[in-house]
C-alpha cells in the first residue's frame, strides 16, 4: 500500500529543517490488544483528521487486523518497509486526508506498485486510516497541554513565524508551507523541531547563498544546482537563477530557522505546538481566523490583470496562451529578423518526463518559464538555461477517459498564481513561487466523460474554462471560477435546457448528452467585456437522426458577457454537423480596413474548411470563404448561414466530404500581425473522408496513418501530390485571398507566430521547426527538432537576449541569436 502524493511539491516542515520524524518506538502488530487500541484511539480523537474524530477503539482494532492481511506484506507490521513512508512516525508521502488514503487503499494508485484492493468498503478503508493515525497518536500530550488559539497568536506575533512559513494562503513561501502539517507530523516532533531547528534539514530545505560580481550576497532555498549553475527561491520570494562561473562566492549555508529555546516558555511551546497540530489543510484550524500579514499577491508586485491586459508593452514576457487576451500570437520583439533569422541556435532543451504530445505553450514571466509536462505536470524552468526550479505533479483519476491523448493545451496566471484544467475535469491553482497546491475544484464529473484540456483564461478576479468529452455525449460547458477561492461564480451549458432559447433546435432529450463540448483558448474584449469561445460538434458524431434540428449552440462561437456568463451572440458555422466538424478553433480579434472603414472584428479559420471574418461586437457575419479544397459548401444566405451543395449531406450511401474530419484545421491556433497586416494560418491542404451516416468516416487512399492524430515520433510518410498535405499561408483578412504559401509534404498540427522582425515561426508533422519571411514567405531557416510538432511557437527575452521556442516530440526547445561574447 505504497502511498504516493497526488498533487504535491515535495516539501518537508521546518524552515530549512524538518519537523521530521523522532526516534519514536514503534510497536508490532501482533498480540495488538484492545486496551491498547482504545488507548490509541483516544490519542487520535486529539490529534487526528477531521474525518478520524469519530473512531472508536473497535475501528482502531478493526482496521489493526485489516492492515495486517492487507498491507503490512509490503509496508511491513510498523509500516516502515516503503522508502520515505513510515506510519508508525506519521511520515506519509504527502498530506493526504483520510478520504484520499482510504481512495487510494481501495483504488490504488495507476502505475505504480500499488494495487487496488477488490471488494474493500470505503468504511473498512477508513478503518485502516484509522489504525495508521493511531500508530503516530504517541506524543501528543504536548498538544493537549497547550492552547491551539494563543498558540497561533504566538506564531503569528512574537515568533515571527509568518516571516519564513506560509499558512492558509499568508505568510512567506521560502521556509516549508504548514498548512497542513497537523496531518503528517506528531505533537512531539513538532516540539522538537521548534527547540532543534537543526536536527533533521531535508534536503529540499537547505539553504544556499551565492555573491554575484558586483551585488550583494543572495540567499534562498535551494531549489536545484548542477555543475554550471544554482536555482533559488531567494527570501525576496523571487525564482533565481545563477551561473557558477559568474559567482564570486557561492555555497550552503545554515538554516533561518532559530531555536526557541529559552526564547519561549514551555507552555507557550505547548501552544504553538497545540496550533501546528491543528493545522489540516481542507479541516482548516482549530484556531479562529485572524487578519494575516503579508498583503495580496498584486500588492507584492506580481502579475496583475492590468499586465495581462497591457501585455503588448511587455514584449519581453508571454502572459497568456496567444500573448495577449486577443489571441493574435504576435510578438513586438524584433531582435530576430528577417536578415539574421539564419543564424539561430540552439540555446537549451528541456526533456519532459512523458512519452505524451506536447500540446502546451508556456507562459514567460519575467525570467521563468512554466509549462505543463502532459498530462498534468507543472514545470517552472529559467528561461534562460531550461534548468528546473520546480515540477509540481497531478495524479488524474483513473475515471478520466479522452478521445484524442491525454493532453493539456496550457496554463493561465494572475497575481503569483498559475491555474490548469485537468484531464479528470479539475481546475486547480497553483503557487507560482513554490509550486504548491493553492486549491482544487472539480469542475466536472470524470466518471461522466468529462475531462478539460485546454488552457484556462483568466478575467479579472475570475478563472474560465470549459469542459472537453464531447464525442462522448456530455452536455458541454464553460464555467468561471473566483481566482482566491475556487468557488464557481457562473456556468454557461452550450446547449440550452428546456424553455431557453436554442432548445427546439435538439429533438427529444437529445440536449442532455449533445456534447457540444470546449477544449479550446478564449479570446476577451476590454472594450465590449464580451469572452469568445468555439463549441464543439454535437454528439453522436456521425448519426443526426436522433438530434434534429440545427444542434445549437454546438459547431458555433460564443459571445459572453466576463461578468454573468449571460450570452451576448452566437454565430454557427455548421448548423447539425455529422461530420466532427468541431469549430474550437482559437477565436483571433483584431482591427482592420474593411470597405474602406476601421473595423473590429474576428478572424476564423475554421475545421469546416471555411475562413470567415465576423463583427466582433455583434457577431455580424461579414465574409466567409474556402480556403482548401471544399466540396460542401455552396455559398451562404443573407444572415451568413451556409448553404450546402444539394446532395452533399451525410446519408447511408457514402460520399466523399473535403476536407478530412480532422479538418482544415484543428486546434493550433493562427496569428496576425499589424505590420503585414496579414493572417497566417498553418493547415491541412487537399484532405478528404468518407462519410456514411451513423458510422465512423473513412480516410481515402491507401495510406490511412497519413491524417492520423498528432504523435511524438517521426514516422515515414508516402502521400503523393493528390492526397493532403500541410501548408502554411498568410492571407489578407478583407478578402481571406491568399499571399503566399510555404507547402509541406507532410501534414501539419503546429501553430504560428509572427514577429515584429517579420519573421513567422511554424513547423509541422516532419520535425521542422520553421523561420520564414511574414511578407514573402520565404525559408530563412530551419531546424530539425526529432519529433512531431504539436504546439505552437512562442517568444520572449530575458537579459538582452531575445529566444523562441517549441515543444516538440517530448521535450522544449529554445532558440536564440549566438550570445555576444
């Protein structure tokens, strides 16, 4: 019953010392009597969970005989025989409370050597949590001699413990979080380590110093250090990064943390020990809630919604998953240009621990890089050398069911907190600084179908996200969640319920599971408050029957006001889709010369094979084109609804529809750049299916592998010239006619960049990554990165120095000018 930690950083408690694990006696598990385990349970009614206050000396002695024929053969009679777990001193592997042991007790956990146990009720899991809180109940008479309420007075005030440690959200990051250090650690190695700071230092918690020429001496936690170079927390809170070679000095030091020996009394010792104990995480305190010290992260200068807003004045960072909140993926960095794009190298690479698609573009914020290792890891890397500063890890829920790989599209962030959907359907947040878990909310039920891979945008003070699984027959939707707590401020379902406009469009029940699904970035308008989404294909996928009508607000973009999630507009780009045509394609704003006049609007390229230009502020169609080779499409009404070429609908007989189900485009999102004035969109060229009603369409041609879904390793590939390819094209948004065109032999799931160098950054299904020229289209280089692209690039500057990246196969790769010696 190995424990591992689902969501965690691995930090120990103690400001570079542990309130780690004593000397403490440990019994055996034989001949346990029930005088004994009553004993314990009463010690665990005082120091245990909230779920644990209600055992008895029956549960104890219960779950005693259920660990020793269920888990002591690995974990042996003391629970010591697994590497960094030890039950009999309260050392688990994370602060875990006893609904997620007795989870993992009865499911396991995947991947690991830990099984599930068949046929174990979550009553007799408790009991064995039970059991396991009794064997570190020893030692708790120092709590109970203390006072948990004039303990926290004392930790917060005359301690100063707030300095270094972090409780609830308050306090510093660079000593060990305690918020939930009541779970993992006894009353009497609480005690020790307030008197013996020193006796145990995790290694996670030493300290490390360094003098840089010309500055003052820095001194932080050590997060990670190599030959070459030194990563820290620093007690400013900031994430650093050193080179040795540029160090005058630099080596441990001895750890903040100060003995209160002789500087508390022994009952004021009891009190803050009796708090510490108290300390639950999800159970909260013991303690009254008190105005913490500290301030907002906004206050402390972090990331604020202003920033993100303004984000084009900080070209050196990427605040958001295009850049900016308009989606445009354009960078006003011009260091790389178009006369010395030849010249980029390598600058590093990061290897993920995944054999999954990279599908994420990273943030850059000032210096550090965060990105997701799929399917659920958060990395923070030094965006100058790749190095690592911390990983903090996700485990999904073996409920979690995907259609197209267990992926995730990126992160958002605002103040000092990161958020990330999950692919079991959670949203979580993050601490940017320390890579912990800030809070954790279910957004949907994975046993459902629900999951979520995109990334998140965040509003104000509210996170959005939708929910994917929509080839599985969920009802779609996006939902706002407050950024401080989590708690669920307003939902928007994409297909509207019985008596809300849009419902006759779906015959029968046929709204409860019509998919209709969002896995795609949003795009926000300031001026009009108005957030965009695409919406996915109604379910079932390729059988109509049973769903007629138009499927709204399925295959559609829609408009919703940031604050209500009330819906402003909609447009539908494919009314009772039976072809998988989802249209969560990223939504792109901008302004351009329309008819001679200034006009805002937003710009599509859209799966369906048609580009269209819609009013952003009304959803006014304005234009819609094919822009590959399209077979369906007649022309449109004069409300923009599009017309079908007579008999090209999906019937039993099979018919070959252009382009592929998989699309013109799928997700990877498209760029504009306000120099050219052009709009680039990498995509798929001369691509087909056929399609039979009610059964999965069928490729065309011999090579059926050729269109398959986006992988990590290079495969051969023998298409002719009469079957798809990828291209990358710029095309003028007042009439979608195309510029130019970079072909590829192969197809293509990677997005674009542009640049004010005027240089555009792609790359595709080959392994390239690509540099061409945004006004002709021309190769200026390229680079052979040994594995699929599945991303989109991104760009930003640390020092001086301006890099470009990709994710591709299953590591991150930066690029930059040669350094100037």
């Amino acid at each position: 019953m190995q424990m591992h930690r689902r969501g965690s950083v691995s930090r120990a408690v103690g400001a570079g010392a542990a309130i780690g694990p004593g000397a403490a006696e440990r019994r055996s598990l034989p001949g346990l009597a029930v005088c004994v385990a009553a004993a314990a349970a009463a010690a665990f009614l005082t120091a245990g969970p909230a779920a644990a206050q209600h055992a008895t000396a029956f549960d104890v002695e219960d779950g005693a005989r259920a660990y020793e024929s269920s888990c002591a053969n690995c974990h042996g009679p003391d629970g010591n025989l697994i590497a960094g777990i030890d039950f009999g001193r309260g050392v688990f592997r994370r602060p875990l409370t006893d609904e997620q042991i007795a989870g993992i007790i009865m499911r396991g956990i995947p991947n690991t050597p830990m099984p599930p146990t068949p046929n174990m009720s979550e009553e007799q899991a408790l009991r064995i949590v039970a059991y396991l809180r009794s064997m570190a109940a020893e030692g708790s008479g120092v709590a109970a001699r203390g006072d948990a309420v004039r303990g926290r007075a004392l930790f917060e005030g005359k301690g100063e413990c707030l300095d270094c440690h972090r409780v609830g959200g308050q306090g510093s990051r660079v000593g060990p979080n305690l918020s939930a250090i009541g779970l993992v650690r006894r009353a009497a190695e609480l005690e020790r380590s307030l008197l013996e700071p020193d006796a145990e230092v995790q290694p996670e918690h030493r300290f490390y110093s360094v003098t840089p020429q010309g500055e003052a001496p820095v001194t932080g936690r050590l997060l990670n250090h190599d030959t070459f170079t030194v990563q820290l927390l620093d007690t400013d809170e900031r994430l650093r990064s050193f080179s040795k070679a540029e160090l005058l000095e630099h080596g441990f030091t001895e750890s903040p943390m100060p003995s209160y020996r002789g500087e508390l009394t022994a009952q004021e010792i009891a009190d803050v020990v009796s708090y510490l104990a108290s300390l639950r995480g999800e159970g909260g305190s013991a303690a009254p809630a008190a105005q913490l010290p500290g301030g907002s992260p906004a206050e402390r200068g972090g990331v604020t919604f202003e920033r993100i807003l303004n984000a084009e004045r900080e070209p050196h960072n990427w605040l958001s998953y295009s850049g900016t909140l308009a989606n445009q993926r354009y960078s006003r960095l011009d260091q790389i240009d178009t006369g010395n794009a030849a010249e980029l190298e390598l600058a590093w690479v990061w290897q993920a621990r995944s054999l999954e698609k990279l599908e994420a573009t990273a943030l850059a914020v000032d210096g550090v890089l965060y990105t997701v290792q799929p399917p659920n890891d958060v990395v923070a890397l030094d965006a100058e050398t790749g190095r690592i500063f911390w990983t903090y890890h996700h485990e999904p829920s073996p409920d979690a069911r995907l259609c197209c790989g267990r992926v995730n599209r990126g992160l958002a962030i605002v103040d000092d907190t990161l958020f990330m959907g999950t692919i079991d359907a959670h949203l979580l947040a993050i601490d940017a600084k320390s890579g912990e878990l800030i809070w954790d909310t279910t957004v949907a039920d994975a046993s459902q179908m629900y999951s979520i891979t995109m990334s998140p945008t965040v509003i104000r003070d509210k996170v959005m996200i939708g929910t994917a699984g929509g080839d599985m027959g969920i009802r779609g939707h996006i939902s706002a969640f407050d950024v401080a707590t989590g708690r669920e401020v307003w939902r928007f379902y994409t297909i509207p319920a019985p008596g809300e406009p849009g419902n006759d469009t779906w015959s029968g029940d046929s709204w409860k599971t019509g998919g209709a699904a969002v896995w795609n970035a949003a795009a926000y308008d300031p001026e009009t408050n108005l957030a965009f989404w695409g919406t996915g294909n109604p379910a079932p996928d390729w059988d109509g029957r049973g769903r007629l009508g138009d499927n709204l607000y399925s295959n559609s973009v829609v408009a919703l006001d940031a604050d209500t999630g009330e819906l402003a507009w909609y447009y539908q780009f494919t009314p009772h889709d039976e072809l998988d045509y989802d249209s969560t394609q990223v939504p792109l704003l901008a302004d351009i010369e329309w008819r001679g006049e200034p006009r805002r609007v937003m710009l599509w390229a859209n799966r369906n094979g048609v580009m269209y230009v819609l009013d952003r502020d009304t959803g006014e169609f304005l234009l819609g084109k094919a822009y590959v080779e399209n077979n369906w499409l007649a022309g449109f009404d004069a409300d923009g609804r599009p017309q079908r070429v007579p008999g090209m609908d999906v019937t039993p007989e099979p018919k070959l529809f252009r382009p592929h189900v998989h699309g013109a485009i799928n997700w990877a999102p498209p760029s504009f750049s306000p120099r050219t004035g052009l709009f680039y969109v990498s995509h798929w060229e001369n691509s087909g299916i056929v399609g039979i009603q009610g059964q999965f369409p069928q490729p065309v041609g011999v090579n059926r592998r050729q269109t398959a879904m986006g992988q990590t390793n290079l495969e051969p590939f023998f298409n002719n010239d009469d079957e798809a390819y990828g291209v990358i094209r710029a095309y003028d948004p007042a009439t979608l006619e195309p510029a130019w065109e970079h072909r590829m032999t192969n197809i293509t799931w990677a997005g674009v960049l542009s640049t004010a160098g005027d240089v555009l950054f792609g790359g595709g299904r080959e392994g390239y990554f690509l540099a061409l020229d945004a006004e002709s289209g021309d190769l200026l280089w390229k680079a052979s990165v040994g594995g699929q692209i599945n991303s989109a690039p991104m760009t930003y500057a640390v020092g001086g120095r301006q890099y470009v990246t990709i994710a591709a196969g299953n590591a991150l790769f930066a690029f930059a000018l040669p350094a100037e010696d």
